[in-house]
C-alpha cells in the first residue's frame, strides 16, 4: 500500500485563495455587473449567436477575466513552474478548485481558472517554438485551446479514430472531422490527436499544434448539450499542413499525452464536486430552513433531514476519496509516461465516485426546492443538468469502472 502523506492545504493555497478572494471581490464583481447590462444571457446561461454559439459579449466577459487572471498569476495555478504556471500539485489543485467552485457558484469567477480551454499537461511537452508561440500566451490566459480527439463515430474507442496525419517532406498532413469539442467555435489554437501508424496500438497516435486559422480548418456548427452553453461543436480538418515543431512530444505519443489531458480533467472533478456540493448543501439548509410547510420550517420533517444528511454524506466521502487519491497520486506521478500502473485506478475512482455522488447531491438539491427547484437556470436546476453530463466527457462512468477493473485485475493470473 502507498502510503498518504498530507491532505492539508499548503500555505501557498491559502495564499492563493486570499488573493482568488480579492479577485472575486473586485474584477469579477465589476465585470459582471457591465455583463448584466448587455442582456447577452448570464456566464451559466449565455444568450446564443445565429449559429448556436455562446453570444460573444459573454464570451468576451469570460476571455477578459482570464486575462486578468493571468496577468494576476491566478490563472494556470495546474501548470508547470518551468512554462510559467504555479506548480501546484493535485492536492493543492483539489483545495483550489474547491474553492473556486464554492465561491464562484455560477459565475463568471470559474472562468478565472484555467479550465479546458487553458493549459493542461499535454501541451507543456511542445517544442520550444510552440512554447513561445502557443503555450506562453496559454499560460497568460491570452489565447485559448481545444482539445481535439473524439470523433462522432468514436469515443470511447478512441484508437479507432478516423482522423490521420501524413508525413509530406518536413511537414505533416491532417486529414479528419472532430467532434463534441468544447471551445471548437472560438480557441485560437488546436490540440488534434491522429493516427500516424496506423496498427500500431497505443503508439498509432499522435498529437498537433493546429492553428485555428490555418488553411484547411472549419469550424462546424454548434452541437447543443444539455449544458445549453454554446461551446461544443466539429472541427474539420482538410489537408491542413503543420510543420514537424507542431508535433507534441514525439511522434507516437498521441495516445499517452491525450489520456494526460483526460486525466486532468478527471482529476478536477475531485475539486469542482465538492466545491458545487457544498455550495448545494449550504442553499438547501438555508431553503429548508425558510419553506413553511404545515406551519412549521421542512427543516423540521425528518424526510427533509434525511435529504440534508444524504448529501453531506455523498459529499464528504467524495471530496475524502479524492484527497487521498490526489495525494497518493502526488507520489506516483500524475501525468508520467508511462503512467505508473497505479494511477489509472486512482484517477477513475476520483472521477466516478465524484460524478456519481455530485449526481445524487444535485438531484436532492432539486427535490428540497419543489418546484422552485426546476425553474430554468436557477442554481439547482442548471447543476443539475451539470451533473447528468458530468458522467459522459472525459470518459464514461464504464470508461472508469473498467480501469478500476484493469487495476485490481492486474498481474493476477486466472
Ligand atoms: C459537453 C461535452 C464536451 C466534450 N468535450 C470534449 C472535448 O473538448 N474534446 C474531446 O475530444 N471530446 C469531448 N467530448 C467527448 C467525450 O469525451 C465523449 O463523448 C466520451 O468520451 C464518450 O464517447 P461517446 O460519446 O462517443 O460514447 P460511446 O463511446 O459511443 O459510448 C456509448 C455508451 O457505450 C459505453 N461504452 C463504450 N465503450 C465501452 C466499453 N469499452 N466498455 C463499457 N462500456 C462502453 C459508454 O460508457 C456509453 O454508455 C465532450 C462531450 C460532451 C458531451
């Protein structure tokens, strides 16, 4: 057994908090009171453009706060010292997402820290021109990314993706549609996995630097979820020329840089779960403690109680899972190539204990509420749809139980 060391905040999150705090209090603040004036919807629920995207004074707001983020070094906290980032490690990130998500509930503070569309681990493996070009500018909040490796036709099954790239003198040649994408209607630059030895399993793939803008690429239209956010659609690829410094890492390692950025996107569920939680539980106590039913507070029904109780228990032991697994994590090395044979156990506990109890947890927020809990992008109903979705990206709830099944089956003969 590994043995856990330390699931206490680190001063350095205290610190960072404080000034996260600050920030809420006043850039945030400000610029989501001129947000409120341009009747272009809200940070949760945006109004949409004619082709179905996130209407641009929303996402203009949002862009603005992570550039001052990053101009306050809040932004990329995840991201490595060396590239310009914090170097916190997944501890430390647990309690600041916590954090943020507690504090930010709704609004336009989460886009404060770097989320899909910022850095990630994958990309710090570019060459040095794509640091400078692409990630520095990630770093500063001054651009943002998109992931770019499912297809309509794959998920889950993503080494049968159709997408190729093929070698032309120094360059590389992109060919392939890319769908669900988050940020595929506005991210500058692109993170596109393909198939460049086609038969060769975990090393058939390969990751590029696409630039939005390059010849060849489209933007598809918009692809609405039940986030109802404007921000998911298809890019394609026809013919797009890279030269060989887009490639991340080497050729080959597309598949383990793209499990490298799934998995940070696993592990935040860990942070964000029990930050929205909480935030959750703390306006259901307040409600039941208001709602008059019988001439007395549904506070004061046991059933009411019991609802309360259920959720702090999913809560609890979701953010505990997490802490300990994060911190078991810290000492494998999260995102190594190879990963230790332990991680990815660890990182799906995290993600389906998580995705599944922050379920339950939204759905009784609901129920607490009535029918005051359905109304259209209120808190509870709008992380209720939240949570429904939280089970599909980055890999299913049977994506992990069968990595959690990997793990425990693992050098173990029948
Ligand atoms: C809002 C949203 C944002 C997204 N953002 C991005 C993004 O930015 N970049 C990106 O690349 N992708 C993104 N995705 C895609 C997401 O990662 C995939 O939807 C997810 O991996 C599942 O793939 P799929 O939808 O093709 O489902 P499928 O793989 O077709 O799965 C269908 C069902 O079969 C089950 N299943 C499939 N294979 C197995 C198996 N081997 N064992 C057991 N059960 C299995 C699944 O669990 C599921 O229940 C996003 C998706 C959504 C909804």
């Amino acid at each position: 057994m590994t043995t856990v060391v330390d699931i206490a905040a680190s001063e350095r999150v205290t610190a960072y908090t404080e000034r996260f705090r600050e920030f809420l209090d006043n850039d945030v603040a400000r610029l989501g009171e001129e947000l409120a004036g341009r009747e272009a919807g809200t940070p949760s629920q945006p109004r949409f453009d004619e082709q179905g995207r996130m209407h641009p004074a929303v996402w203009e707001a949002r862009r603005e706060v992570q550039r001052r983020a990053g101009g306050a070094g809040l932004y990329a906290p995840h991201a490595g010292v060396e590239v310009g980032g914090g170097g916190f490690g997944l501890v430390e990130m647990h309690h600041v997402e916590e954090f943020v998500y507690r504090h930010s509930g709704l609004g336009l503070g989460l886009a404060a820290l770097g989320w899909t569309e910022g850095p990630n681990p994958a990309i710090e493996h570019c060459s040095g021109a794509m640091r400078e070009r692409y990630l520095t500018p990630l770093v500063k909040g001054e651009i943002t990314a998109a992931f770019c490796n499912t297809e309509l036709g794959v998920g889950s099954d993503v080494l049968r993706m159709a997408t190729h790239a093929v070698r032309d003198g120094g360059d590389w040649v992109i060919n392939g549609t890319k769908g669900w994408i988050t940020n595929s209607h506005f991210a500058d630059v692109l993170q596109v996995v393909a198939v460049t030895e086609p038969g060769a399993g975990t090393r058939s793939l390969s990751m590029f630097l696409v630039d939005a803008d390059a010849p060849g690429v489209t933007r598809g239209p918009d692809l609405p979820t039940t986030l109802a956010d404007g921000l998911t659609g298809t890019l394609e690829f026809a013919g797009v020329r890279v030269p060989a410094e887009n490639v991340v890492g080497e050729i080959g390692d597309g598949f383990a840089l793209a499990m490298s950025w799934i998995n940070w996107r696993r592990l935040c569920r860990g942070g964000m779960c029990a930050g929205w939680g909480a935030w959750l539980l703390e306006r259901s106590v307040d409600y039941a403690r208001r709602r008059q039913s019988g001439g007395k507070p549904i506070a004061e029904q046991q059933v009411i109680q019991h609802m309360l109780a259920n959720m702090h228990a999913d809560i609890y032991q979701a953010r505990a899972t997490s802490l300990v697994a994060q911190a078991e994590l810290d000492g494998l090395g999260p995102y190594g190539r190879p990963l230790h044979p332990d991680a990815p156990r660890l990182i799906s506990l995290v993600k389906v204990i998580n995705d599944e109890a922050f379920f339950r947890v939204a759905d009784t927020a609901v129920q607490v509420r009535g029918a005051v809990g359905l109304i259209q992008d209120s808190p509870e109903e709008k992380l209720f749809r939240v949570a429904r979705n939280l089970r599909i990206p980055a890999g299913t709830t049977e994506i992990q139980r069968n990595a959690i099944a990997r793990g425990l089956l693992r050098g173990r003969a029948a």
